[in-house]
C-alpha cells in the first residue's frame, strides 16, 4: 500500500464542550508540504456506522493513493467513544439528529477552510456519504455551494424511516430503542430525533436537496440492498439535474456491498463502488 501521512483531530463545540467530533485526515507522504495544495474528500458514515467501520479506511486510504486527501470522522452522536471502535457513548448516540450530523459537517469543514492542516486546496471538496451519510452529503450540498461532487453510496431518499405505529409509540415512551446487531447492544433515540425530523421537514427534504444540486453526482446502490431498497436511489436520480446525474447499480449486492466489520477482505462489488467513486472524484479534478 502507498506510504501515507495521517492526521487525527478532535473538535469540539464551545457551548456544549462533550460534543466531540474525532477524524482522521489521510494523505500522501509529505502531502502538508506539497507546493500545490492537494483536493480533499470528506467521507461520511451512516446511522450506526462510524469512521473505522469496515470499508472506510480502505477507501480513505484509496483516496490518498491517488493524490487527495481523505478527511473521515465519527460525527458527535456516533455514540463512538475514544478507541474509535466501541460504542461507549450512548447518551450521544440517543440526542443525535440530523440538524447535529449537519452541524458536525459544517464543523469539520471550517476547520479545514480554516487551514488547521496545511497541504489541503480548502476550495476543492468532494464528500462521500454511505447510507444516512450519503443523504447528509446531499443535503449539505443544496445549501453549501463549494462542495464539488458528490459520491453517495446505498444513500436513503428519505430522512423519515418509521411508520406511524413506532411513530405513536415512540412519542409514548419518549424514547425508542433499536438492537445493533453486531454489538448486541440495546440503544436508544431520544424524542428530539423525531421532532427535528418534524419539525424541518422542508430542510431534510432530500428530494428537494437534489433539485438543488447542480455539480456531478454519482449514486452507487446494490440491487440487493436490505436496508436501503434500490428504488430510493431511481428516486434521487429522478430528482438530480439529469446533464450532471449518473447511477450505477451493483447487481446483486446488499447495503454494504459484501464488506464486513472488521473486514475479511474486499469484495468484487466493493471494488467496483470503489473504482467508480474514485474516477467519478479524479474527473472532478481534471
């Protein structure tokens, strides 16, 4: 693998100082001395993801192989803890929503606009978003015109992800509380995730986000996806500016395109989605 250079920041939020944001930037040996200042791509996990889960170093690596610089963290209400790996900070996890995840994006993106971290081209960002990242990205992107393109990997269509019945029950309770299979951890979203959904449904409209979106967007879905059904990608592609749209639909693969945490390799389908992001980013450069 290409010798890197990597980076490891923490932000905080000066009125609410335990709302921590950690990433990592990966670059190429020597990238904060390069005399041209390099493109930088943000990578963004989903809903119980985080930014040492299986396929994202891998890509962010990938990333800083070919010249960029990858810029991944675990958004504040991640629920990761410290060791990156480990989901010790529920209480974060339960007051998380979308208005944060956007918050944290636009965090991370002042910080480089801000030059924390030298060798970076702050004016040229591409974001990578998978699942609820990648509807985090397109958001993000209608109302921040800098962004440059935008890759969005098994990317939902819809913030709205309950039926009425959990709804109900949810506001009963005041909590609801989903099982992370892999951890076999219980963990719960406070009330505040569904009111921020309801109370801004016009600005988490994905939908809408798209017909505002006029840079280069690539949506990559697996045919096969049981968590985020392949019909909302031809729902983002119907709503995007068709000159700058494309789609590219891995047949038969599931939500995370056959990787695994930790991974036990990578998949044919994950090197395509791989291969494709990159290109789709290099041409952005060209």
């Amino acid at each position: 693998m290409t010798s890197l250079d990597s980076r490891s920041f923490r932000l905080t939020y000066p009125h609410e100082p335990a709302r921590i944001i950690r990433g990592i930037a990966d670059g190429p040996r020597g990238f904060a001395d390069v005399r041209e200042p390099l493109p930088h791509v943000i990578v963004l996990h989903g809903f119980k993801g985080f930014m040492n889960w299986g396929f994202f170093p891998e890509i962010a690596h990938r990333i800083a192989a070919r010249g960029m610089v990858a810029v991944r963290f675990n958004m504040s209400g991640s629920g990761i803890g410290d060791d990156l790996e480990t989901f010790t900070e529920l209480e974060a996890f339960a007051r998380n929503t979308y208005t944060r995840e956007l918050e944290d994006l636009q965090r991370v993106r002042g910080w480089i606009a801000s030059g924390a971290v030298r060798g970076i081209d702050t004016m040229r960002c591409a974001l990578v978003g998978h699942s609820r990242g990648g509807g985090v990205a397109l958001l993000h992107a209608a109302e921040h015109d800098a962004v440059r393109s935008i890759v969005t990997w098994a990317a939902i269509s819809d913030v709205d992800r309950f039926d009425e019945l959990t709804k109900a029950g949810w506001r009963r309770q005041g909590v609801i509380t989903i099982h992370n299979a892999r951890t076999k951890q219980d963990m719960d979203i406070a009330l505040g995730a569904l009111d921020d959904i309801e109370w801004n449904r016009a600005r988490f409209d994905i939908l809408a986000a798209c017909r505002r979106i006029h840079v280069p967007v690539l949506l990559i879905h697996g045919s096969a996806d049981e968590t985020v059904p392949v019909h909302e990608a031809e729902r983002l592609f119907a709503a995007l500016d068709p000159p700058t749209a494309r789609k590219l639909v891995i047949t038969g693969a599931g939500h995370t395109f056959g990787v695994t945490h930790p991974p036990r390799g990578y998949t044919d389908a994950f090197e395509r989605v791989a291969e494709a992001t990159l290109a789709a980013i290099a041409e952005r450069w060209s």
